[in-house]
C-alpha cells in the first residue's frame, strides 16, 4: 500500500488534475490524503459564501473515497501576497503528519498563480534529505489553467506518466459536479465535454481510451 497525498490550490483542482487517478489508487488499496490550501472563493464578484466550497470538498473526498482532507483557508488568488515560507511549513506539517510516498501536485508553469505558488512550496517542503517518507512528486495538469499559459517550451507541460483511467472517467465527472457552478458550458475547457476530451486525447497519446497525464518531477529509486 502507497500512502499518497494531493495538494491543490483550491478546492476542485484535486478532481480537475487527478480525479480518475485517485479512483484508481482507492481501487489499489493505497491510501490518498488531500491537503487543499486556499478557500478558493474570496476571489469572486457578487455574494461570497466561504464555507461553500468547504462543504464541497469534504463531501467529494468522501465520494472518493479518501482518508484524510485538510482545508486551510489561504486567500484565493492572492497566494502571493503571503510569505512563501508560510505556505511551504503548512505543507511541511502535513507531509510530516502523513508521511506519504508519493505527492501529486500543481504543474510549476500554469497561468494560475495560486497553482505556480503551491507547486514551489511543495518542493520547497519536500527538499530531499536521508529517510524522508517522499520518493516521486508528480505535476498535474489542471484544464482552464494548464493549458492557458503562455505556448514556449519553457511552459508547456510534457507528461511522462500516464495512467489509464478508462473505469475511472465518469466517477471523475459524477464528482466533479459536487463542485456546483464551477463546471462550465462547453467549449469551455472547464465542461463535462472539456474534461472528458482532454481524458480522450491523453489517452490517444499512449493507447488508451482515456488517460490522465502527468509530469515526473522528482523520482527516487532506493
């Protein structure tokens, strides 16, 4: 069994970036731990209900089936105006709680702030040092995010693991819709139709029906 933990800026990017994986680890019997950083509303114009996404995440990490889910409150989108120390020693107490070998976590290059901020303070936290618990941190890609970033090879994310998620793709979507409002009408990339092409096209990659696709940035084979 493989102890895994996710850390997403916000509450959705857990199931955006890796939902069909963490099926399929639950599927394993390995075990998944979520560590969401931001509130992920404070952001947004009109009437703001800051428990709303709360409410959100703990019901989808019991559709899915996880063992542990730690909200913290960071401001949404304002990631930056905090000490990135900070972030990193909130992360660093999880990791140190949880002891997981394997983290999935923000790709370093999306458009998203919030999201470059947390991958670097994940990395920061798990600066490698002799008989630490973490062996593969791995990027995710997370859609309206990922792939808006500016089109160079220094921000492109290029997978180099895929995981075959074909009997996980609609359970994603089913708890995707927990997140209420946050899918959007098709073609935007944030749809049901956006989730499920990107999960095709992945899958295309490699010869699979449907992937989700990852980017390796840290393995250590002992």
């Amino acid at each position: 069994m493989n102890k895994i933990l996710v850390v997403a800026a916000h509450p959705d990017d857990e199931i955006l970036g890796v939902g069909a994986t963490i099926l399929k680890h639950v599927a394993r019997g390995d075990e998944i731990n979520i560590l969401i950083l931001g509130d992920g509303e404070t952001s947004k114009d009109g009437p703001q209900d800051t428990n709303k996404r709360a409410r959100q995440a703990k019901q989808a990490a019991k559709f899915l089936a996880v063992k542990k889910l730690v909200l913290k409150t960071l401001p949404d989108q304002k990631f930056d105006s905090l000490p990135i120390l900070d972030i990193t020693k909130q992360i660093e107490a999880v990791v140190s709680q949880i002891k997981p070998q394997i983290i999935y976590t923000h790709c370093p290059t999306d458009l998203n702030m919030d999201h470059r901020i947390t991958c670097q303070s994940v990395l920061t936290a798990c600066r490698p040092k002799p008989g630490f618990s973490v062996k593969k941190i791995l990027a995710f890609e997370t859609l309206s995010s990922t792939e808006w970033q500016l089109k160079n090879g220094a921000n492109l994310f290029c997978p180099t693991q895929y995981e075959d998620v074909t009997d996980f793709i609609d359970k994603k979507i089913e708890a995707l819709k927990i997140y209420q409002g946050e899918l959007l009408e098709y073609p935007h990339p944030r749809s049901e139709i956006g989730v499920r092409v990107l999960a095709q096209y992945r899958g295309m990659e490699v010869g699979f029906k449907y992937a989700e696709a990852f980017q390796i940035v840290r393995e250590l084979n002992d």
